[in-house]
C-alpha cells in the first residue's frame, strides 16, 4: 500500500511540474520578438502612449476611424505593436488592449468599461487575432450597436455564436498556411458570418506571423516573410476601413 501511495505522489509530481513547465514555455514562446524600440516612440506622425490597459497610437493629422486590437491568447501585446503602429500611421487611431493573462476571455470588455467609444463622430473598428479574433466577435454579438466594423484575423470563429444577421461590415484575413485556424474550420463556419463578409487568403501566411512572437503549437511553416504577412494584413485592413 505505502508502494502504491508513493507512486501515485510521485506521479502527480511528475504531473504537475510538467504542466508547470508547459506553461513557462508558452509564456516564453508567445513573448514578443524582434519589435523595433522605435515603434514605441512617439514622432512627428504619431503618438504613442502606453497605459496599465493599452497602448494607444494617436495620428497627428486628423482623423475618423479608430480601431480597438484584441491580442491571441497567451500571446504578449508587444508582438502586434509594429501592425498597429503601421495602422495609425495610416491615420488610424488604434487601442491595443492588455489583457488579463494574456487572455482575450478575461478582458473582451474592457474597452466598453473604459469607455472607448465614447465618441459618437468617430467610425469604431474592432479586430482581434486568434482568440481575441473569437472574443471581438463576441464583442459585437454582445453590442451589436457600438461597432461599426469588424476584422476577424487568424481564427475559424465565430463558431459557437452566429453574426449571421449582423448588419455591419465583417472582414476576415485568414493564411493558407495556418495550422491553427485552418481554412478547412474557416470555412466550415462560413455560415456564422452574413453573406456581405469578405474573406481574403494570404498565401503562404501562418498564424505566428500575424504578430511578433515565437512558434505556436500547431502552426505551419510560412512560405512567406512575416514582412510580407504583415504588409498584406495592413493593406487588407487599411483598404476595408477607409473604403
């Protein structure tokens, strides 16, 4: 018996400490990656503040849309600094929001109890990566009347929700080479979004390189650069939001 119960002790180390393990790994893995300091100085285009909920990239020049940014799950903010830094520099104010965790779950709403969209003369954009793709389409299944447009990046949701009578613009980017939100899934809940919604393939594009961070379990090698990836993603974004 006292075989049996040391055993069993010692398993459940083993365990526990390999969870332990997996997870440093994945706070690791999902860090932010060769993001140029330079982007979170402000210039004479943009102005960059950064808060304990966000960072904010203002444009000097005047401006009508403002885009709020879910990160993916476990994924630290920073990786999708240089896309929202390219996004406001395209006149675009952008919140990139900190989530509890890292998770997009523990935090979709924090823009509404900031009170980000608070100003009825502005055009709000919601868009998200992976989970924060799945919890921004929560967002407007939730508040259908406080966004004006969503970008779905990277992720196969909705799924277990429909914004199928959404009546606002809806633009999912997805990659041919994403493991993790393949297009097979995307496709496959095609029904979930109206039949106005526009989806656009970027060839050769994996799921990581829609951020700035290290390689995520299930994902494909890209067959393009995440220079690339990320210039086809801002043009898509840029040419839905302005259009």
């Amino acid at each position: 018996m006292a075989k049996k119960s040391s055993l069993k002790k010692v398993l459940t180390l083993i365990w526990v400490s390999t969870g332990i393990l997996f997870t440093l790994w994945l706070f690791y893995s999902y860090n932010a990656k060769d993001v140029d300091e330079a982007l979170f100085q402000s210039n004479n285009v943009v102005t960059v503040e950064n808060t304990g909920d966000y960072f904010l990239f203002t444009p000097k020049k005047e401006f009508q849309n403002v885009l709020v940014f879910y990160p993916g799950a476990m994924v630290e903010t920073e990786a999708y600094v240089p896309l929202c830094r390219k996004l406001a520099e395209n006149n675009i104010k952008v919140y990139l929001i900190k989530m509890p965790w890292r998770l997009a779950s523990k935090g979709y709403n924090k823009p509404k109890d900031l009170n980000l969209y608070k100003d009825d003369s502005k055009k709000y954009i919601l868009s998200g990566h992976s989970q924060g793709g799945k919890m921004a389409a929560q967002f407007v299944y939730e508040n259908p009347k406080l966004i004006d447009k969503l970008i779905l990046i990277g992720t196969s949701h909705p799924r277990d929700i429909s914004l199928a009578d959404a009546e606002i613009p809806i633009l999912k980017i997805y990659g041919s080479k994403d493991g993790v939100a393949d297009e097979g899934s995307i496709m496959k809940n095609k029904s979930k979004l109206p039949e106005t919604a526009k989806f656009i393939k970027i060839e050769g594009a994996n799921h990581c390189q829609f951020g700035y961070y290290g390689f995520q379990l299930g994902d494909d090698k890209a067959t393009i650069s995440r220079e690339q990836q990320q210039k086809e993603t801002l043009n898509a974004m840029v040419l839905f939001i302005k259009e």
